[in-house]
C-alpha cells in the first residue's frame, strides 16, 4: 500500500542509532545516509526514511500519528522494545502486550523515538 514512509528527525545521527537498533531486532541492515544528510531504509516492499524538515523547524510528531512495523511474534516486538530503549526511546501508551477489540487480538509494544515520534511494533493474533 505505501511506496514510503518518511519521519522528521532534529538529530539524524541520534534516530539513526534508534532506529538501526531497533530495524536491525526485525533483521533489517542499518540505514544508509545520502548526500542531503537523509537516512534511508530499504527493502522489498519499500522505504523507511529520516529527515530534518524541509521548511528548517523542529522535527515534532503528529498529534494522532502513529507508525506501525509488522513484526514476527509478540516475543520480536519485545525485543524491538527492549532495543528502542536502550537507544534512545521512550516508552508511550500502555506496556508491551496483548490488546483486544473490534474482534482483533493484536501484540503491541508503542514508542516515542528520540524525535517524539510515535511508533509500535504489532504482531496479529489469533482471535
């Protein structure tokens, strides 16, 4: 559905080690930084990217937004927890664990990244 999902950063180097971290407990490689000091991930299905903002103010995170990665089992999303705060991350929301509603049964563990930006690492489960 998404070719790309990009996320302001102040500090590219500090998201970076964030984010390489906590991408590397879901086996992704480090990111890569281009000549415009912009740190991309890449796989199969696309893009996750850093940058400062464009118009020069502080990176700041939506009020609502959140970015969820898929990951493998509830025990890979504590994993992916545990590595976003020993980086940098700050934890949000409830803690790591087993939400259910709307007839879904989701493992979520929720973040706010170095940036204040909101993300989660969701594993579906059976119902």
């Amino acid at each position: 559905m998404f070719s790309h999902v990009m996320l302001g950063a102040n500090d590219i180097q500090e998201s970076k080690a964030f984010y390489d971290a906590i991408l590397g407990t879901l086996g992704y490689k480090p990111g890569v930084i281009d000549q415009k000091g912009r740190c991309f991930y890449f796989t199969d299905s696309g893009v996750f990217a850093l940058t400062k903002p464009i118009d020069g103010a502080p990176a700041s995170c939506g009020n609502g937004s959140t970015i969820g990665f898929a990951v493998q089992s509830p025990e890979q999303a504590d994993q992916w927890h545990t590595a976003g705060l020993a980086n940098g991350g700050s934890t949000c929301e409830d803690p790591p664990g087993v939400r259910e509603g709307s007839g879904l049964k989701l493992y979520l563990a929720y973040l706010r990244d170095p940036s204040g930006n909101k993300i989660c690492a969701m594993r579906r489960l059976e119902a």
